[in-house]
C-alpha cells in the first residue's frame, strides 16, 4: 500500500562525502558507540527507578483534572534560559525548523536544540507535527526546556526519562478505561451492517500503520496525554493567557494545513470555501478541491494569529445539501480568541487526518474496495475515523472540565467547526511560512537584515530529502510551480499549492556525512548502521503567494537528514507495542524502546551534528 504523503520518503543515493571527513566521523562514531553502551547499561539500571519516581497518583490527578494543573518538578533555572530579551539590539533573521516526523524528529530537535549554543539569536522557531511536539514543550515547559538546554544532563538520560513519563500517562489512561487507541464510535459500529464496515475499514487502516508504525488513536485526547505531563494545563490553555515558561525570544510558528472538506458532528459535513486577492486563484482552489496551508503564529509577547500567505482573503465553509447550501465565514482569521495549545498540536500532528476528510475517504475507498464493500462502507461512515484528524473548534469553546475522559465524548456541533490536517500535506518543514515571517519582520524593521545574504534558515529531517525538495524548483512532476495548484496524485494525494520558495533545483552534489550511527532494534540488539548527511548552501527566493515569500531574497541554508528509516526507528511508539495492533514494532514497552531506539539515536545526531551546526552558525554570522 502507497504511504500517506507524510510518510512517503525516498532515499537520495549520492555520495560525496570528503575521505577525511568520513574517517573522522567513523572514528567518532566507533567512540561515540562504545559510550552509547555505557550509557545503555546505566540507563537499565535506572529506568526502573524512573518509572516508580513517576506517582500514578499524581497522574490519574492529571488525567481527571488536567485543568487544575499537576505540580510541575521543581527545577532550578539555568542561567541559559533565555527570557524575552530587553535589548534594543535587532536581531538577525535565523529560523530553526524541527519538520514533521513523529518521536522520531521530536529526539532528533532535542539533541540539536543543544547545538545551539545561544538561543536568543533564534529569532523564529517553526515546527510540524512530531517537531511541533518538540516546539510546544520547548516554548511552554520550563521542565522540558531546562533539561533539553542543561549539558551537564546527558541527552540519552533525558530522552530516556520522556519516555518513561509518556509510557506511566498512557498507562494510568488505559488503567482507568480512557479508550485512546479505539477510534469507532460504538454507537454506530454495532448497528448492522456496521460491524461489517468497520472491519473492512480495519483491514485498510491496518497497513497504514504497519508501514510506518503509527497507532490509529483518537487524535485530540492522545496528543492530550502526550504533552500533558510537562504541559498541565494543556488542555485549557490558550495562547497568551500566560508567558511562555521555556524559550520566550522567538517567534513559534506552527505548520498545519485544512482538508478541503470535513466531517464535522456524526454525518454532518462541511466544504472548503476560499477566496483569494485576485479572485481567479480562488475559485480555481475550490474547483481543484485542494488542500490549503495555514500556520499559527505565535509573537514573544503571546499575541497570536493564524497565516495563510498573502493570497488569502477570506475562509468559509459551506454545509448542507447542495440545493439548500449554506456559506458561513470560518472566524479563523479575524477570531478575537487565540486556539487552545492542545488543538493546535493536535491540528498539526494530524499524519492521518485525512480519513476526517469526506473528499480524501471517498477516494480511498474507491481505490482500495470492490463496489459491494464501497456501498456498505458509505452507509455506516465515518464511523469515528474521523477523530484521527484534530478539529477546529469554534471560538470561546471550552473542554468545560477539562479531563481526558471528557476529551473521548463527541464535541456538540455547536462547538465544531471543521477538521485539520498534518501540516505535511502542504509543507513538512514549516520552513516556507517562517521564511515570510522572517521576511515581514524585516519589512517592519523588527530585524537586522543589512547582510548580503540576510536570511538563515536550519531545517531537521527525520530521515529523507523528500521535504526539501519540495520548497525547490523542478521538484514536483508536472506543471507544478510557484503560486500554482499541484494536481492530485492519487486517493491519499489531495491537490495542494505548490511550496516552491527556492529558484534552484534539488542539489544532487555538496552532501556530506555528519554522523555513522549503529541502528538498534526495540530490545537494544544492534542491527546495522544508519549515516546521516547534511548539505548547506545559499538559495534564492522566489514568489510564492500561497506561503507569503516574496521572491529575489538570499537564504543560508543548511538542512540535516538523519536518515533513519522506519524499520530502523518507527515514527511513533505505542505506549504498549503488544496491544496496539502494529505488527511491525517489536513487542517492547515505550520506556524500553526509548531506551535502546531514540536514546542512542539522540547521542549520535547530537554528537555529529553538534560541530556541523556550530560551524555553519560561525559561517553565517551568529
């Protein structure tokens, strides 16, 4: 089965690297191996401990009144912690990206947040769905932001420790019957022939998630319980109702992207209506029925606001039948009210968010089922499916007591507006928007933007080039340029704005490796090596109305793929790999394999792209 256009990645074979730069990393890695098992060895032995340390009590109290807030550890603050700076000295434009990934790119932004040595010269930080996860807790958990910045900490400990605390949250959620990972509704499943409906939508599901080891799970409630250990109040926490505990300098901007249609409350669903500046490229989105970007933009002083690029006047979603349609302005874009934290990690992690979309369902199922299964498909959808994409909530909605429990209930329709998907499907780095942020803030004079090349841009990737050569010329096949519609490519492959910002073609030369890293499997037996490269160069911008870049600007750039493909490091762990249906992962517990998968992978990503970085940043001024 073809993977979603998420996790589709394909493997760039050129090999340049220098002979002396290799030896030296072989011969760090070899090092960096032998302290790797060292670690391991002191890991087990503490990981035990970690897991007792975590009071159950303390976390059923988080579950069932995650409002209140549980006591955060108490840790003292680093004098690196940077606050919002003072200093009337501007800044130079310089982004970190963290692209999408699952726990994958959330390990691999950790051991890289340490590379940079001093986070006030960030001035924007942007993020999608697992790198998001990274961002949100590196922004708004003063817990998370000490121990991801303080070197006296070794990395794989810290890496370690988050695993064990996601592992205890999910467990005391199953243990007080909170169904995360049981995504149909039960009400319309057992209704005949739903039952029957439900299984053939099982045995589609299924491979999905085999591919690439990602759960099916209610989406909303599960990113609840994956952020809430460092971040309270997740779930009753609006942006700018209070600073940001962890980096408060820069800039948070946060990929997601919107169907061109939803389930909203059971049956009922809800089209995509936009109208642009010009007008023509408008109606031509809505008859192309494509995705479209949009970010949250999120300032230093808390303020924040939803971005759709420069082509975007106004959102609006139709509902009713065709004859009595309905149009009715989404307050996306002019709302008073900033998001709740929990939807907008939920909007932008959204891998499988496309089974939320009515359009994108219909075309699966067209393509995967004879037309007996497609007809009995059709009367029971959506089923609960559509809980895998997280949903846009209308303003002033409140998850009134704010308990996970409460999270698993159907929303009103009154509370529901239209759905989200990962921010994958229109630019899985979230480099493109960030760079029209950059740009803006020049244009305001927020910035020092006098050098030659006066942009820079640090973009992560879990394991592939696909990301970038998205943002490059001649990437995508077919008439799919700048400020153009990309066409669909297939059921999982609505059409989309093209997220061309660069004038330049794919660079097939100048990759060079950072890291030569053994690959682990769950029980922490070695089953090959992973090399992971890096390029770095100037690009030029060019128009792109969809993103908000404007054309003609010089970009630094330097991008790091780890390499890490799925059988080596799956995307997403289950708390409980044997009862979550994913026949790929091994039968290890979470806290186990981010023991012996993401923790070594953080000490080689860190300890071979911590020079690479530091360098580059001496390279570009910073």
């Amino acid at each position: 089965m073809a993977l979603n256009p998420c996790e589709k990645k394909c493997y760039n074979t050129v090999e340049v690297e220098e002979a002396a730069l290799l030896d030296d990393v072989e011969a760090r890695a070899d090092e960096q191996a032998t302290q790797a098992v060292a670690r391991q060895q002191r890991a087990k032995l503490t990981v035990s401990a970690v897991l007792i340390a975590l009071s159950l009590v303390t976390l059923v109290s988080l579950l069932s009144n995650v409002g209140e807030g549980a006591p955060a550890q108490k840790v003292s603050q680093p004098s690196h912690i940077i606050q919002a700076s003072s200093s009337t000295r501007k800044r130079k434009p310089f982004t970190f990206a963290a692209s999408g990934g699952g726990f994958r790119t959330m390990v691999q932004a950790m051991a890289f947040a340490r590379a940079i040595s001093d986070w006030s010269t960030v001035s924007h930080l942007t993020s999608n769905s697992g790198g998001n996860w990274f961002a949100s807790q590196f922004v708004y958990s003063k817990n998370f932001y000490s121990k991801v910045t303080d070197a006296n900490i070794d990395i794989d400990e810290v890496v370690t420790a988050w695993g064990a605390q996601y592992e205890t949250t999910v467990a005391t959620a199953m243990d007080a019957g909170l169904e995360v990972f049981i995504v149909f509704d039960a009400a319309t499943s057992r209704v005949p022939p739903c039952p029957q409906a439900a299984k053939i939508i099982e045995n589609i599901m299924v491979p999905f998630s085999n591919s690439i080891g990602l759960p099916a799970a209610k989406w909303m409630p599960f990113n609840a319980l994956l952020l809430g250990y460092e971040i309270p109040d997740i779930t009753s926490l609006r942006y700018g109702q209070r600073t940001m505990s962890g980096l408060a300098s820069a800039t948070l901007v946060q990929q997601t992207t919107l169907p061109p249609d939803a389930w909203t409350s059971g049956k009922a669903t809800a089209r995509l209506i936009v109208t642009s500046a010009d007008g023509h490229t408008g109606s031509e989105f809505n008859t192309s029925h494509a995705t479209l970007p949009i970010a949250h933009v999120v300032r230093p002083s808390g303020a924040s606001t939803w971005y759709t690029g420069s082509n975007v006047d106004s959102i609006s979603r139709a509902t009713g039948s065709e004859k009595n349609e309905q149009v009715n302005p989404l307050p996306l874009l002019d709302s008073a009210e900033p998001p709740l934290l929990l939807e907008v990690a939920a909007a932008s992690s959204s891998a499988f968010g496309g089974l939320g979309s009515p359009m994108i369902v219909d075309a699966l199922v067209k393509e995967k089922l004879p037309p007996a299964e497609q007809r009995i498909v059709n009367m029971c959808l959506p089923l609960g499916i559509e809980t895998q994409a997280g949903p846009l909530l209308a303003p002033s909605t409140e998850l009134e007591d704010s308990t996970s429990r409460r999270l698993m209930t159907p929303l009103p329709s009154s509370d529901f507006q239209f759905r989200f998907l990962d921010g994958c499907y229109s630019d899985d780095t979230g480099a493109a928007m960030a760079l029209a942020q950059m740009q803006a803030d020049c244009h305001a004079g927020e910035l020092d933007c006098s050098d030659e090349v006066p942009y820079r841009l640090l973009i992560l990737d879990d394991h592939s080039y696909d990301p970038l050569r998205n943002l490059m010329a001649g990437s995508v096949p077919g008439n799919c340029t700048n400020n153009t519609i990309c066409p669909s490519t297939g059921y999982w492959y609505p059409a989309r704005p093209s997220a061309q910002i660069f004038a330049e073609s794919f660079p097939e030369s100048g990759w060079k490796t950072y890291a030569v890293a053994d690959a682990y499997t769950g029980e922490g037996k070695v089953m090959g090596n992973v090399t992971s490269k890096f390029w770095k160069g100037t690009l030029t911008t060019v128009d792109n109305k969809w993103f908000g870049v404007v054309g003609g600007d010089k970009v630094s750039v330097i991008y790091l793929s780890s390499n890490y493909d799925d059988s080596e490091a799956s995307v997403m762990i289950p708390a409980f790999s044997a009862n979550s249906g994913i026949g790929m992962l091994p039968q290890v517990n979470a806290s186990t394999y981010f023991q012996n998968v993401y923790a070594p992978m953080a000490v080689s990503q860190l300890t071979g792209g911590e020079p690479v970085i530091r360098k580059w940043l001496r390279e570009v001024g910073l």
